[in-house]
C-alpha cells in the first residue's frame, strides 16, 4: 500500500500543477522581457546621432562658437567677443595637448583627438566678461582670449 492517502496526492498534484503553472508564467514573462529590450536596442541604434550634429530643436539663445588655433601658424586670431554661455576650440598641428584650461574660472575642458595632430574641445564655460583659455602642449603654451557681453535683452533689464 501507498503511504500517501488519496487526500494527499490529490493535493500533492494540485500544488505541483500551480508550481509548474507559476514556473511557467515566469519564464514567459523573462523571455517577453528580453525580447523586447533587443527590440528596443535595435530602435535606438536607428536614432542616434552623433553630438557634435546641429540638434534638430533650435537651442535658446545664441550659439557656442568655435575658436581655431593652429600650432603651426604664426599670425592667427587669438580674441573673441561672445554671447553664449560656453565656447569650443578646435586645435590643429599640435603635438599631444596636455590641458585646456579657463583660467578665468577655473574650468577645464576635455580634449577629443581628430586626426593626427589635431584636436576639438568639449563646451567650456564661460564667465560674464574677460576669459583667458589656455593651451597647454608642454613645451609651450598658448592663451585664447574671449570675451562673453550680455545680450543688449539682459542688459537692458539689469540697468532698470
């Protein structure tokens, strides 16, 4: 004879069914799930861009300008006047940059190398008035100055 009463399998077999049944349902649920998170890896890699591409939204305000300085060039712009926030310098024929400073305020910008000898700068903020950047390649240096002036907007309101 059975050690089990015929109460206690039919029990047993109900309880194993609900388990299976949940074991199941999980695991459908988990395959789902994975499923759909290479879907969506699959969309997103349609929709990027890379970010140094004008944004499809115009931005408030006006733009970040971009200041070029050739290592090689004896007689280049080294000023700038600005309104925007932030600025970037691209650096060209220049052996490793080591920094890229705001002395100004303290700020450092990272460096990307382009090309060999070549260089572009994150967004650098920019304080209200006189910014010294400095270029920093070891055996020289090299200082940038722009010059952030308030919109004539803001400076009307700051008088009144």
């Amino acid at each position: 004879m059975s050690k089990w009463s015929r109460d206690e399998k039919k029990a047993f077999t109900v309880l194993a069914g609900w388990s299976l049944g949940l074991i199941l349902l999980i695991a459908s649920v988990n395959t789902l799930l994975i499923f759909n998170s290479f879907r969506m890896v699959e969309s997103r890699k349609e929709t990027r861009q890379v970010a140094s591409l004008q944004a499809k939204v115009p931005l408030k305000g006006p733009k970040a300008p971009v200041m070029h300085w050739d290592c090689q060039k004896s007689k280049q712009q080294t000023r700038m006047t600005t309104q925007s926030l932030s600025a970037r310098v691209q650096i060209q024929n220049c052996p490793k940059i080591k920094a890229l400073k705001n002395k100004s305020n303290q700020g450092l910008a990272h460096l990307f190398p382009l090309e060999s000898g070549s260089w572009t700068s994150d967004f650098i903020q920019l304080k209200e008035g006189s910014n010294s950047l400095l270029i920093d390649w070891g055996e020289r240096q090299q200082v940038l100055e722009i010059t952030r002036e308030m919109p004539a907007s803001l400076t009307a309101n700051k008088e009144l």
